[in-house]
C-alpha cells in the first residue's frame, strides 16, 4: 500500500503574483486576442470563458513573464478564494491576471492535475477561507498559498487515483457544458423575441419577493446537505433545509451584479435576494435581467467600498411583458431548457460529492485502488 506523505504547496510548486494594476490597464483590452485570467473568470478546477478579457498578442509579449503553461494553476487574490482554475494544453498561453496567482509545480514526484484535486477538497477549501486574511472579503498573499497543506501518495497511485476520478469529472464537464448551450439558446430565443422592444410596466408590477435569509456564506462553506445554496459569488454550496421551492431568481446584493435561475428546493444566503414573478414570467424576468446585468452593475449597485444593489431601483425598472398568448408560447420552448438546467445542476452537485467523498476515504487511507 501506498504512503501518503504531508507536505505544503510551496514544497512543491511555487507561487507566482499576478500583475499589478500599474501593468495592465482598462485600456490595454480589445475584443479578441489573448484571454486574460482574471478572478471571475476562475470556476470550479476550470477557466470560465463568459466574462473574459483580452489583450492584444503584442502587448502579451510585454507581459509573457504571467503566461499559463499546461498543469499550472491559477488562484484568485481575493473574493472566491477557495475555487483554482486547473490550466490545460487548451488554456496554455493566456494571462493570469491582475487580482490572481500562477501556482507553477517544480517537483518530480506529483503530478500537477492530482494535486488540483487534493486543492478542491472540502478539508483545503475549509483551511483557505480560515487562513485568507481581510474583514469584509478574503484575501490571500503568497505565504498562505505557499503553507497550503497537501497530501500525495506514489505516482503510480496518483495516475490511477486520477483515472477512477476522470470519469466523475467528466460527466461534471459535459453536464456544465450542456448547462452553457442551453442558456446561450435560451438568452438567444430572448434577445431576438424581444429585447429592445417599448417597455409597458415596470418590475414591480410582475415581482414577487422571497423572504430574507439569515444564513451567512460562512455557515454553508463546512455545511453537507441535500438543497443547493446560492451566495453572491459563483459557487454553489449546500444546505440541509430548503427555504424556496419551484421557480427562483437569485440576484447576488454585493460586490458585482449576478443573475442565477434554478428551479426546484434550495436555500440562500443573507447577501443574496431571492425573488420570483407573478403570472408565470419568472422565466423571462430572469432572462430580462441577465440581458441588462452591464447595466446593473454600472447603475444599480451604489455605495463606497463594496457596493450594493439597490432594490428599489429594480423594482422601478421598466420592461416589456409580451400578452398571455405569447409569454405561454415563449415558455413552451424555453422552460424545458430552463428545467434541464437545473437537473444537471442538481445532478453535478451529486457527482461532487461523490468525488470528494472518494478522495477523503483515499487521503484518510481508508481504502486503495489497485
């Protein structure tokens, strides 16, 4: 059997700072070229395309010292601080960004994609948050990333490790990428049917709002439960006793404007506004504000230091509502989109766990794979 030896990131890897904003500016983006990291652009173990920046191969080359190689690592500074991006050979040659870090590994005896398994574990994910230093949001410097605990065994047992996990990631994938074409159509379907067209009411007359949680984001990162729970960042957690059921928007109340749907039970934090709508316009209202979040972000979310949104402004924005007759046709077509979603949203979360729970019971060699 196998022993599995503790050590720290920084044995293994070293840590790279981003660029400061004194490099890279506002200004330097353009609309295609070299895909800059940034923290919102790192999901779970992958690079989230959706909110990416570029820069132009020229003025690349003046950074190339942030390049990403395959089997690097990019982490968020701040915000997020638990979620890395795992760099492929797709991803090789873009940015890491300002606000992020480029964990590149340096030794012979592990293997970069197993140990970005070892850093999505709840246990790392869990010291992460504890260790980031900073009140109203997490941040972490090179030493924490440095004395991030990890464990590995042989290399032969963390290749086989990785074949049993690859097939439970790859369902993951091909779940989150079906997710990305279902709402890229459904967005379409909307964007052509009606944005743009003279408004006739206003938010409030369709808004239904949920109550108010009480559950801060904290209590739900160590939580295991049955329920998805949504927060103003991007990650999903989990809670043991739903608070809304069907149909719900979540909007993100701090920091940067966020539109999520899921239909089905779940519960929500505190900095998180659930809300749905009267007459069965949830679907389109979510949609509505996903087409305007530009909009939200620059107008809606006020305040010195961390902004946030302010409802009533919401409330009073004005929308079209198409008649009963066409909403019901729209939602013919979009809501069977809209349902699938969700069920590989609940069904990914499933699959995490399993995972996670695999790898606890191997790094707690409880059990091995032959």
């Amino acid at each position: 059997m196998s022993k599995w030896i503790s050590t720290s990131l920084g044995e293994v890897a070293k840590i790279i700072t981003g660029p400061f904003g004194t490099q890279l500016h506002k200004s330097d983006y353009v609309d295609s070229g070299v895909a800059v990291i940034m923290p919102q652009n790192i999901g779970s173990r992958q690079v989230n395309y959706e909110k990416i920046s570029y820069i132009s191969e020229e003025f690349a080359t003046t950074l190339r010292r942030y390049k990403v190689l395959k089997n690097d690592i990019v982490f968020a500074r701040r915000g997020d601080v638990e979620k890395h991006a795992f760099i492929t050979e797709s991803e090789e040659g873009e940015l890491c960004g300002t606000g992020c870090f480029l964990v590149r590994f340096t030794s012979e005896h592990v293997l970069p994609e197993f140990i970005s398994l070892i850093l999505s574990t709840p246990f790392v994910k869990k010291w992460l948050v504890l260790n980031a230093v900073g009140s109203n949001m997490p941040n972490l410097n090179t030493e924490i990333l440095k004395n991030v605990p990890i464990k590995f065994p042989d290399l032969s047992t963390q290749q086989k490790i990785l074949s049993t996990i690859s097939s439970v990631e790859y369902k993951i994938r091909i779940n989150t990428k079906i997710n990305t074409n279902l709402l890229d159509m459904a967005k379409a379907i909307y964007m052509h049917s009606f944005f743009g067209k003279h408004e006739n009411a206003k938010i409030s007359d369709i808004l239904l709002e949920n109550s108010k949680s009480n559950i801060q984001v904290g209590e739900a990162r160590e939580a295991r439960g049955d329920y998805p729970f949504f927060t103003s960042g991007e990650t999903i957690y989990e809670w043991d006793n739903y608070l809304v059921k069907d149909r719900n928007i979540y909007l993100n109340t701090g920091g940067n404007a966020d539109v999520k749907f899921y239909i089905g039970k779940a519960a929500y934090s505190t900095d998180t506004w659930c809300i749905s709508a009267k007459n069965d316009f949830t679907d389109y209202l979510y949609l509505f504000l996903d087409a305007i979040r530009p909009e939200l972000n620059q107008k809606f979310f006020q305040g010195t230091g961390l902004k946030h949104l302010q409802k009533a402004l919401v409330k009073d924005k004005e929308i079209y509502l198409p008649s009963k007759e066409i909403l019901t046709e729209f939602n013919s077509i979009v809501k069977p989109m809209m349902e699938q979603v969700s069920f590989n949203t609940r069904n990914n979360q499933y699959l995490s766990d399993l995972r996670d729970w695999l790898l606890l019971v191997l790094m707690n060699e409880l059990a091995t794979i032959e």
